[in-house]
C-alpha cells in the first residue's frame, strides 16, 4: 500500500517513464550530479536519489506526480535545500528528488495592490529585488536568502528577522498553487486581502514541509519599503532588564518595530574574538546585549534615533541598562547587526556544533537559560552552550558547541543526551522544540513532547486524507 | 449514515440524556426559551431548535458532542449569533443548538508576553475590556462588539476595522482548544509566538463556521495600547485618485495606518439625511470620500496630525484631492467615523436592503462600481445601491436598496436575481463573493463561482475526515 523504492529494474523503467513527462534537462539520472540533492548543505543528512525530477512548469509536476503516485514511487520535494532538518532530502533507501529550481518564474508584481505572485523556485533574494523595483518590500529576510528558495520558505513557514513586524510567511501569502499527492492542481492563487469562500485549504499546506502537497506558486503580501531604521545595543545585567527594554520599546515604536534580538555574553565574546572587524561596542562584560531596531520613514529617520535615544536613556536612568551604543551610521548599525548574525558563523569557525530552536513564554527565557546551562553540565563537562535569538518573539536559538578539542564524530554521540536533556526542559516549560526550523527527520522522535496523542493522530488523518499512498516526503515530520 | 433529526418520541430521550451531561441551567428546552437560538438578529433566518445545549465547559462540550455524533443527531454550533449570513441558526427540519454563551472565563492575562486566553463565549467588548485593564490592546473590533463571541470571531475568521493593520483574527490567534465532533478535545491552547512542529491545526478552525469542530478556547495576540489617533476625511471626483490617496497614506504612515476607507456619494448624502447629527463636512458633493486613520503613540499625536495634513496638503496641490478635513478633536474624528459607520444604519432606516461583502484587487473597485450600477439598473427599475468599505483591503460593501414604496416582502423576490447579476461581475473580476462575512445557507449554491471543483472536492474530503456522521452544523458551507 504504501509508497516503497523500486527494484533496479523496475527504476529504469520508471525513469523512462519520468522522461518522457518532462523536457530533456528536466531529469537529472547522472551519479555525478545526485550529490548536491542528496545531502543538506551542513553535510549532516544524506541519502540516494533514484533520479532528480526538475520540471519547468505545474503541469509538469502535476504529470510527474499522478505518475509517482499510481506507481507507489515515494517522491522529496526540494526547493533551495537550506532547511537544518534533514526535510529536504531522501533517505538512505532511496526516493526520487522532486526539485522547482527550474520554476523561477516571477509571474506578476502588482504595483496598486502590493502583492507578488511567483514560483515556488525562486530564490527569496531574488523576489526581495522584483519587490524593490516595484517600490516595495518583501518582508521575508532570511541569513540563506541567496539559496533558499520561496517553495521552502513557505513549505518550513520561515519566520526570519522581521517576524515581530511583520509575521511568518503563513501571514503574508494571500494564495497558493499546490499540486496534490495524486496530480490534482488547486489553484488557489489569488491576490485578494480577504477572502473567506469555505476552508482556507492553502493553510494546510504552508509548514507542512512538503508531506501534504507541492507548492508551485503563491502569491505574497508586499509593504512599504523601509526608508530609514535606527539600531541600538543596550547592555544588560539580568534577564528581567531585558523584559523592561523589550517593553519599553515597544510600547515606544509601535507598529515599527522590527527586531528585538537577545545576544548572551558569551556569544558576543565569540563573535567578537573569531571574526575579523567584529566587536562589541561595550567596554564591560554584560550578562546579554539587547539589539533593537526600529524601521521608520526616510523623513523620520533623523527623529527617530532621537527618540531611541530617549528611550534608552530612561531605562539608564532607571537602572535597567548599564551600557548602550546607539548607530549614527548604515555602517555602525551594520556593525552592530554583525554581532548578531554573525553567531552561527562564529560557532562554526570555534568546534563542532549541536543546535536548538526553541521559543517559550517571554518571561521564562531568563530561567530557561539558567536551568539549560546547569542540564548540560550533567550530560558532559565542558559542553559550551551560546544563547541568541528572537527575544521579542520568545525564540531562542541555543548552540551547544563540543568540549576544547573533541571532534565531530566523538560529539555526534552526544547529541542523543543532549537532545534529551534540552527537550525534556522545554516540556517542563510548555515550549516548543521547533520555533522556526521545523522537524523533518531530527525532531520527529521528540514530536510527542510538544504535540497531543489527539494531535498527531489528527495529524496523520490529514496525511492519509491528502497523500494515502504516502509518496510525499516519507518518514518526514510524523513520528 | 448521516445525521438526522430524530422523532418525538427519540427526542424525549435524547433529552434525558443529555441533561444527564450538563447541569440544570445547561439545557433549554422551553419553547419560550427557543426564538433567540432559532433565529438570526436580522430576522432573515429561522429553524427549529430541538433543544439548547449551553455547557460551562470544555469538559461537558466534549460529553455532549461524543453523545450527539453516536446518536448521529445534528448540531448547530452558536455564539453570539450576529452573523449575516445565517451560519449559526438551525434549519426547519430542526437540531440541537450548542451555545457556548456560558462559557465566559477569561483564563489568563500575560501582560509580559501580551496574549490573553478566554473561553469561546466572552462577548468581544469583555475581551478587549481585560487587554486594556492590562495595558494592553485587542486588535480585532467590530460594530457588533457588544454581542458578538470570540468563538463567533474565530469561526468566522472576522475581519473588522483594523484588519489593514492587524490582520483577521487568524493572524491574532495563537493556540486553540477545539472539541472534535466525536469528543476529542485538541487542546491546541499556546501563547508561543513561534511554533512549528507538524501541522498547524488550529488554521483548519478559523472559519470554517463551526462545522469542523466547536472553538471552546483561545490564545490571542495582544498589541500596544493606541494612545493618540489622526484622523482626516478626504473627497475625491474619481477612483483613481482614492487610489492615489491610499498609495500616499500607506507610503507615509507605514505600520500606523489603521484603516483607509471608502464611501460613495450616496452614502454620504443617505447617512447625512437620515442621522441624527450627522453630516458631511463638504460643502460640494463628490463621487466618495475617503476616511483615513492612523494610530500612533500619544507623544506623538500632534506631529502625526501635523504629517497627515501635510500628506493631504500635497495631494490637493497634485489635484487628486478635492476637498478635505482633519479631526481636530476627538469628538471631530467621531463625527467622520460616523458617515462610515452609520451606513448599515441609515440603510435600515430607509429601505428593504440585500448586503453584499466583496472583495476585489483593490485597482478595481472603480470599473466595479460602475459595472455594478449598470448590472443593478438591468436586474430592476429603481434599485438604489450604496457602495462603502474597507478599500485598503480591496472590500466593498454593497447595500441594494428596494425601489421607493417597495415593501420588503416584495424585495425577497428580487433577491436571486440581483445575487446573480453582482456575483456573476464578481466573478468576472476574479473578487470574493465573501469577504468578511463568510457562507452560511446565504451562499453556499454561489461558492462554486468563487472555489474550483478540486478544492470544493478537498473541503469536502476534510469535512468527510473530521466530520464523518455530519453532525456539525449540517447544511452550511458546502454546496
């Protein structure tokens, strides 16, 4: 009954098949080009593609799909491949890759109604430049901009540095095109704001990490672009202070705020001492850094910092922060901004890595953050955690770097532990193990701890319902 | 297979046991007590009611709805009862109705983390009356504030007059706790801002109008407090230039723009004639007036105003504005919202009316109106529609009132015939015969205009999973 990799003989005959349902490049059955859909870009998940299926348009997928689906074939779609969860590549088993890099069609910018509609293979950066020429602005920004692609942005529901302004991704699209398990086209682009006509079916799809259906095309909300922005630093001494900054910003910046970002001591020393031109604006070491940025208008900008200022002053004079830098240039903010987003590449560059995506109750972070440094310290000694993240949104990130000198390999075994330790505490919180990541095939054990039984069954009766067969992305994200 | 009404003598039986699953006052059955769960406010819609289930909580909803879907007896799901679309109201054939109206705890207040949870029955003046005790604001509002349900709100996925800014209340809900129609209770409750792990469940809820599980619960999004407000009346000759005044406004006060709003002459000139105290602050009448308002902070009012006259300044210099006022006072800024919100009113006082709630691509809006009109005069002589709305969104409210002297028993049979010459145009332009209202028993034979026989076929494959004896709310939504 459901979907399995044919016998070798069978594949040829299946991949002749394939073929003829799409042009000439758009199958892909030479070893020499499988590695690149095979593993995720960390190295960390690999598996075997029986052939890469790269069609040009949705009814081409919708071809490749009926065809899969009467045949059994299980199927990975993959959009850019930059996920951190191993949800966009096939098993060791073997299953067809299902790539939309050739589906980089922008079909309409909508200047009047500041929408986009687009395939699922473009790349964000490149959709952020078709906004900007309009004059507008795709919320979405992402480190992986470069790479990852629209598809996967909405199949993971990608949150990204603007969350707190402007939502998800789920937020922001206004239609979507999927090709179901079977073939079936839904065709549910549209660029109206409101629509309620019957079930919202394109929500289930987005997050839904390519199990339910294909996503081929959507249309997304555009904005005014951001003329100006101010971006401070504050140092602060307990966790609490940051809640006091957090709130008075924004109750300050309402409606412009875009990022409130959590930066722990140790992981601005890291930053500051691994990569060139990087440091911190404090001459004292500082529990936390606190990055705030504020978007506003062009004529405002000027304002704007000033009343940043304010703010931050009050919060000196009340005794909540102990040091604060404020950008009086693109290039100071930047380097600010460096502090943050420069974390993951800091870890990288320092020993191998385990890493968490997990987001709670503001106010718990604080005590998360405590009782995660004294779990660890149970698992293994010497184990060194940095803590950075969305703060504003209750998202942190949590990287748990080897002891000095232990390799990669000697570290794998100390992911199962490590795992056990921090998702039991984010139980015990009623956090959540994946903020903005997702689960693909890294977390699919754990699901249970943040999902009801009633949950996940509800779960696989969607799946059963959409894909029966079960050729989509299997033994993907249900447990 | 399918839920039906059972006989007399069943019912006695039912009865019994149900009031077994309740306490005393959960369980009406006095047909004194029926008229206001069996009809709709309007008047338009009536059923029978075999009887009204009103549970204190989530627990007992969970009893009656296993004991009703084993009996495969039909229920209709009621909050506050305000829709427009007779949603909420059984049919003549008879069901059970399940009120949630004693279900009216607000469970929690995070003031921290800004999010509230509450019950489905708290009435959304309470609601937003416990954000503002915590400082804090609700986003959604709506006319029927007094009456309408936070079940209602969700069922409905209700928009309101801050949806440009804020969104539906989709984009507010942050966890949900919904009772299965077999009595498996998802308890889906979360202020986590940021969490994806599997499928987003609650999405599934929202608006689906009750018939894919009963909202007992919610997390909700809460904002800053808006402290100050600008707001201005402007009148444009054509819509281009309405257009031209939304692109200024939304380049100007991005993230504060709270609603951008439309309203033709005759709306202006209806509501003036027939209110008392109303009237329009231009001397010359003009083809629509366009109702801004922006939300900023209280420091800020003066110089937000002093931005929004400036803005107005040059788009009467560019001619695209041809009159304009600006609230001084709030009493001012009452007074214009007044000539928007005292439509629906004034449309009461003066004729027998059929409503109509659209949405288009908002470069639209214009060659609608003027189709419409043409449409209208073929359909019968002397129909008299007003046009206002939400234009930000692309949503148009049309209210078609009966020819003079026409009597409303009369205007029933022009229903069908003017449904179909303004959805056949919504049609044409690829609108939304629903935009905030939803489908109800009013629509459901025009949802086919609106959704593609592939995604009628998925909504009904959902409703067959989650609903399979279709219990709930039978005979709405879908064709």
């Amino acid at each position: 009954m459901f979907a399995r990799p044919p016998s070798a003989a069978e594949l040829d005959r299946h991949l002749d098949a394939l073929q003829g349902l799409v042009d000439t490049a758009g199958l892909l059955t030479d070893p020499a080009d499988m590695p690149r859909y095979e593993r995720d870009w960390m190295g960390k998940f690999h598996g075997r593609a029986l052939g890469v299926i790269r069609p040009r348009d949705t009814a081409a997928v919708a071809r490749v799909l009926a065809y899969l689906n009467a045949h059994r074939l299980p199927v990975v779609p993959q959009a850019g491949n930059t996920g951190l969860v191993g949800g966009s590549v096939p098993d060791a088993a073997g299953a067809f890759v299902l790539s939309v890099e050739r589906m980089t069609r922008i079909r309409a910018v909508d200047a009047v109604g500041a929408s986009i509609t687009l395939d699922a293979g473009v790349v964000l950066e490149s959709a952020q430049e078709a906004a900007r020429r309009a004059g507008l602005m795709l919320a979405l920004d992402l480190g992986s901009k470069g790479s990852c692609r629209i598809g996967g942005n909405i199949s993971t529901n990608a949150g990204g540095l603007k969350v707190l302004r402007y939502g998800h991704i789920r937020e922001q699209v206004l239609g979507l095109e999927v090709v179901l398990a079977d073939g079936t086209v839904l065709d549910g682009l549209s660029s109206l704001r409101k629509n309620n006509t019957g079930y919202d079916l394109k929500q289930m799809f987005i997050g839904a990490e390519g199990t339910l259906g294909v996503v081929t095309a959507a249309t997304l909300k555009l904005f005014p672009a951001e003329a100006g922005r101010a971006v401070a630093m504050v140092a602060v001494d307990r966790f609490d202070d940051a809640l006091a900054v957090l709130a008075a910003v924004r109750r300050g910046f309402p409606g412009r705020l875009n990022s409130v970002e959590l930066i722990g001591a140790d992981a601005v020393a890291l930053v500051a001492g691994t990569l060139p031109g990087a440091r911190s604006p404090f001459a004292l070491a500082h529990t936390y850094a606190v990055l705030i940025e504020v978007g506003s208008d062009d004529a405002d900008a000027v304002a704007e910092r000033g009343r940043l200022e304010e703010a931050i002053g009050a919060l000196i004079e009340a005794g909540r922060v102990a040091d604060a830098a404020i950008a009086q240039s693109d290039a100071q903010a930047e380097g600010l901004w460096r502090l943050r987003e420069g974390v993951p590449e800091a870890v990288a560059h320092t020993a191998p890595v385990h890493k968490y995506d997990l987001t709670f109750a503001v106010g718990d972070i604080g005590r998360f953050i405590a009782d995660c440094d004294l779990a660890l310290a149970r698992v293994a000694k010497g184990l060194r955690p940095v803590y950075f993240g969305h703060v504003a949104d209750g998202n942190v990130h949590v990287n748990v770097m080897a002891p000095p000198g232990m390799q990669a390999s000697g570290y794998q075994a100390l992911q199962g532990p490590i795992d056990d330790a921090i998702f039991d505490l984010v139980a015990q919180y009623r956090g959540s193990i994946s903020a903005e990541h997702g689960i693909g095939q890294v977390k699919r054990a754990y699901l249970d701890r943040n999902r009801s039984t009633a949950e996940i069954a509800t779960m696989r009766a969607l799946k059963a319902m959409l894909d029966p067969n079960g050729v989509l992305n299997p033994h993907r994200l249900l447990p």
